[in-house]
C-alpha cells in the first residue's frame, strides 16, 4: 500500500478508538460496561444494532458472494422486517419491563434457572464460534497487506479487539459505530461509483445491469421450485427461505441473541427500543441490496477487464512452489488466452485450475469468494482511498466483534458468575471482572480464528450456518415462554436438549438448506416440549377431593 494509504487507515482507526474510549470513560460498573445505563437514544441504537450485524464479513465477503452467485443472497433478509415488527411489540416491552441484563433472565422467571442457564450456554457457543470467524476476516486484509502469518495477524487483530472493548464496554461500542457507519456508506458508495465509473466508454450503469441480468447475477427473486416442478429443500437462498427461514433466523437473533438484545436494551425507554429496531428493518435490505450489487458491478468489469485465474494470490505463489506449478502455469496462460473469446471456456479453464490447486495444496481449500472484492480494492482502487476501504472492514469488524464480546462477557458474568458464584461482590468488583471475561472471550475468539483459514463456504455464509444451527432452538424456548403458557421449565428444557442434537443431526445429513434450521429447530422445541409436557401432566396423581 502507499504511504497515503497507511496515513489514512491508522489516522481513521486511532481516530474511532480515541473517540471510543472517550465516550466510556464514565462507565464503570456493570448497568454502564454492559448498557450504557440505559439511557441511549433511537439513532444511536439503529446504529449499534445495524454496526453490530453489519461486521467485516458483511463488507468483506457480500461482494464476492455475488460476484459468484447473483443477488439471489439478498433474499435471506426478506423476513428481517416482518421479525423487526413481532420483536418491537412482544419481546422489547417485556426486556425493558424485567429491566433485564441479558435476555435469558426473562427465561428463569418464566420457567427454572436450568433453562435459562441452557439457553445462555447455546447463546454463548454459537456466538463465540461466529465471533471467532468474525475475527479472521480483518485478520485476512492484514496478512494480505503485510504478507504475514494468518495465526500471527488473528492473535494482533484479537489483542487489539480484547484491549479495545475491555476498555470502553457498551457505550464505546454504540458511539463508535455511528462513526462507523457513516464511513462504511460513503465508501461504499465512493466503490460502486467507481467500479461504474472504470467499465468501457458507453457502457454506463443501467447497460451494465442489463447485461448482469441476461448473464443470471440479477437473480433477485428467486422460488426454489426445479424445472420438474418439485421444490429443492437444499436450495440456500429463494424467496421461500427467506421470507419463513429468514424470518425465524432474524426473530431469534434479534429477539434472543444477547449480542443484539443488549444493544437496544441501551435505549433509555421501550419507545426508543422500538424505533431503533423498526428503522433497522426498513434499511437493512435496502444496505444488503447495495452491497450485493457492488459485487455484480465488479463481475461486469471483470467482463471487459481480465480477472485473474484465482482471486487468492498467497496460495497461487504457495502452490506455485510445489512440483504443479508447470500445469498450473499452462492451465492459466489458457485461461488467459480464451478469456477474450469463449468465456464459458476461460470458466472452465478456472475450475480446472482450482482442481489442480486443491492436488497442489490439499490442506487448504479453493474457494476464494473471500479474496474477490479485497483484489479488486487493492488493484483497481485510487490511492487513499484503499486506506479508507481497508478501514471501514477494521472498523466493521471492530464494531461487531466487540459487541459480541461485550455480550458474551454480559451473559458470563450475569448468567453464570452471579448465580452460581456466592461470594458477595462490589459494583466496582463486578466490573473488573468483567472486563476479565471479556479477556476470556476475546482468547476463545482469536482460537476459532485459528481454524478458520480452511473454511469451505464464504465468510458470510459460515457465520449465518453456524447461526442457524443453534438459533431455532433458542427461539423455540422463547416462543414457549411468550405463547405457550401451559409449557413448564422441566419440560422445555428436554425438549430444547432434544431438539439440539436433532438440528445438528439434520445439519450433518446436508438434507436441506441452512435457513431453514431455524424453522425447524423452533418447531422442534415447541412440539417435543408440548408432548413431554402432556405426559407429565398424565403421569402426575390427580387429587380427589373427599
């Protein structure tokens, strides 16, 4: 990177961490650290809700899932408004009412300290395994720009992650990621404009979306239904899948994930929760859309410009250095050469690059979806603003990574620390304690990290499969609690263990797609805890009065 480039990443970074821990300064026990003494605004939740979801992921991977796969991806958040609206009017009112910590105290007063505890556990792994994936993806633009050891960058990008959130708790998070935001959406914008902008002299934006159109990336909607008619139940991403799977993944990890409860549980009044939440449903997929389309706008270019025959560069000089580099070479000089004038063949010529690839190097995998709009910034892009490119994924990854951790530190301390601890604490004890668990987590994060080097699918998709194998369990157990009243705490709870193992046997079948786990695990809990229930209430002794 040029010199400009680095002046713009560190000064924007220091920047936001100077302004964080400015704004925290005042927080030091456990209402302050955890949310921000509940006394924030709707506009600064929006953006704390939105900075949290949105991570490093979100910007770093949305682009190359559709530079490969079309806008089909957007579908996945059609149910996020319809959930934005069931939260507003059942969840936060009863949250705000309880004057909760995490949300999984609701549980304990609705059912036993065993459930909640479940639940928190199922929270607590599912986010620390996504929180970990979340870590790799800046981790990936720093080995990328340094050249340095994948594991040695996760440990430096999750140390200044531990120190950055130890420091500021909840209301550094919220504060910052209004900043955040604002830079992550004029970049963006800046992006697709000059992606528009480097595409052939009369090729303007509305040609290059006709030709994405006739070439299948402006697969908007999508049904799902096969050309014999029958639905394919492992199609990831249909209007189907995202209008019922979506909405049960975004009800649960809005409703029931603490990493987003305790961002609107910041808000000063049930009103302000309120309008933070269904604001965010109505810009959430407008974002997604922009982002997604960044990605079809850099495939259009790459349709009159060569793009290289494996976006990750690292691994063609490793496997350059192995006894395939000779076929490896000859397969990419084709790959050049039909480029111009077949470019099914030049398609071809790439996928039988990546199987030689996976021969050269058979430890790692070769989907390089994740490398595609980090080549494109770091070839194509003006100087300057790559720096600013490269900071709003460190700044998108700061926001989400540290909320997270903040959640995960919330849920120890209140779900675990405090109830099976009983030795008495002060409020300042508390805190630093706190900041403890934070430190716990962050080194259980930057482990994940370690392993996420070889992951199959694109970043983005990992984090939303990992989600969803543990949120419709999650939020069976709290659809029971609002609705289902005749459902006691035993009960629940063996249905939430059975209906666990269930959607992890589901997974590892690969029967159907990832999103619709949500649905099913919901059911799950709800159906198997309805017939425990009943033959409980058979099998206890009725009381005859004489």
């Amino acid at each position: 990177m040029h010199i400009i480039d680095w002046i713009v990443l560190i000064g924007v970074l220091i920047s936001i961490i100077v302004y964080g821990i400015y704004k925290s300064r005042a927080t030091r026990n456990l209402e302050g650290y955890f949310l921000s003494n509940r006394n924030l605004p709707w506009f600064l939740v929006l953006m704390s809700i939105m900075g949290t979801q949105a991570s490093a992921i979100t910007f770093l991977t949305g682009p190359g899932q559709s530079y490969s796969d079309g806008m089909r991806f957007v579908q996945y958040y059609f149910g996020l408004p319809l959930a934005m609206i069931v939260i507003s009017y059942f969840f936060v009112p009863v949250y705000n009412k309880l004057k909760v910590y995490t949300a999984y105290e609701f549980l304990e007063n609705r059912f036993d300290l065993k459930t909640r505890t479940l639940t928190s556990f199922l929270f607590l792994l599912s986010r620390g395994l996504s929180t970990g994936v979340s870590i790799y993806a800046p981790s990936l633009i720093l080995s990328s720009i340094m050249g340095w050891n994948i594991y040695i960058t996760n440990i430096l990008m999750g140390g200044v992650l531990i120190i950055y959130t130890m420091t500021g708790g909840a209301r550094a998070v919220a504060y910052t990621q209004v900043l955040q935001m604002i830079i992550v959406f004029v970049s963006l914008f800046l992006v697709g404009y000059i992606a528009v902008g480097m595409l052939p002299d009369g090729v303007g934006f509305k040609q290059a979306i006709q030709e994405a159109t006739t070439l299948g990336k402006m697969n908007v909607i999508t049904t799902g239904f096969k050309s014999d008619g029958s639905f394919d139940w492992k199609d990831k991403y249909n209007i189907w899948s995202g209008i019922i799977g979506g909405f049960f993944l975004a009800l649960s990890y809005f409703g029931t994930d603490h990493s987003q409860v305790g961002r609107y549980l910041t808000a000063k009044n049930t009103s302000e929760s309120k309008k933070g939440l269904l604001m965010n449903g109505l810009v959430k997929v407008p974002m997604q859309f922009f982002i997604l389309l960044i990605g079809v706008l850099i495939f259009m270019y790459y349709q009159y410009s060569k793009p290289p025959v494996f976006f990750d560069q690292k691994r063609m000089e490793l496997a350059n250095a192995t006894p395939y580099a000779p076929q490896l070479k000859t397969i990419e000089a084709a790959y050049y050469d039909a480029f111009n004038n077949n470019k099914a063949q030049a398609a071809q010529y790439r996928e039988e690059y990546k199987k030689v690839l996976q021969q050269a190097l058979p430890a790692y995998d070769v989907n390089d979806n994740n490398y595609i709009f980090l080549y494109f910034v770091k070839d194509k892009l003006p100087v300057g603003l790559i720096g600013l490119l490269f900071a709003v994924i460190f700044l998108a990854a700061w926001g989400s990574i540290a909320a997270a951790l903040n959640s995960l530190a919330a849920c120890t301390m209140v779900d675990f620390h405090k109830k099976f601890t009983l030795r008495k604490t002060t409020e300042h004890q508390d805190f630093k304690i706190s900041q403890w668990y934070t430190f716990f987590w962050g080194l259980f994060c930057i482990g994940v990290a370690m392993f996420a080097h070889n992951i199959g699918n694109s970043l983005i998709e990992t984090v939303n499969i990992l989600g969803s194998i543990f949120y419709g369990v999650i939020l069976g157990v709290f659809l029971v609690a609002f609705w289902i009243r005749f459902i006691k705490g035993h009960a629940v709870f063996i249905a939430a263990a059975i209906a666990q193992v269930l959607v992890v046997v589901i997974y590892m079948l690969d029967v159907i797609s990832f999103l619709w786990l949500n649905v099913i695990g919901a059911i799950l809990v709800i159906a198997i805890g309805c017939i425990i229930q009943w033959l409980q209430n058979q099998t206890i002794p009725k009381v005859v009065k004489s």
